[in-house]
C-alpha cells in the first residue's frame, strides 16, 4: 500500500522550485548595482544593460573590479531565467567605449 505522504513530499519539493508555467518570473536583471566608482578610464570596462535573455545593443559602463561578478550574476542568472537554447540576435553595431568622468564610469556620447 502507498503512503500518501511520499506523495505530499513530492508535491512540496515540486512546488518549492517555482512554476512551470511562467507565473514565478524572476526579477528583472538590474545593472545598476554594480560599483561605477574611478579614477582612470583604465579602471571601466563596458557590459550589455540588455535582458541577458534576449537582444539588445545598449551598453553601460562598471568599474572594472566589477566584471567578474557582473558576469558570474549574469551566467546564474541565464541558467536560471532564460528558456533553453541560444538566443540568435542581429550583431551590434561597433559600440564606444567606457571612460572615467567625474570619478564614474560611463559610455561617453560620440
């Protein structure tokens, strides 16, 4: 005879690793906290500001100190929220690259 309780655990352990059916979206995947603070252009590097879900060529700058985390929170994030299989985006127009002004990263206008 089966215990309906290996059935309840199951339920459970189900429910506690989110819905399939899209209704638990995550948040959204926030740039903005990531240090911006400089001294030298030398310490920016620039990242995509785009889903990492989808396409988008818009481009901010972060401190450089902050790449490594930036791109392990973005990896996480893509095994977590994006759906399987590679996104095939248009490729981006040469983008400018980042500068220290005023003690911040940035991308400079052209």
């Amino acid at each position: 005879m089966r215990s309906w309780s290996s059935g309840f655990v199951v339920l459970v352990v189900a429910s506690a690793c989110g819905s399939s059916d899209g209704d638990s979206d995550p948040a959204p995947f926030d740039v903005s906290v990531y240090d911006r603070t400089c001294t030298t252009t030398s310490d920016c590097v620039s990242i995509a500001a785009a889903d990492p879900c989808g396409c988008g060529c818009d481009r901010v700058a972060i401190a450089r100190s902050e790449q490594a985390r930036y791109f392990a929170d973005r990896d996480a994030y893509m095994a977590e929220a994006c759906p399987a299989g590679a996104v095939d985006c248009s490729p981006c127009p040469p983008s400018i690259g980042p500068s220290c002004q005023d003690g911040l990263c940035v991308i400079a206008p052209p």
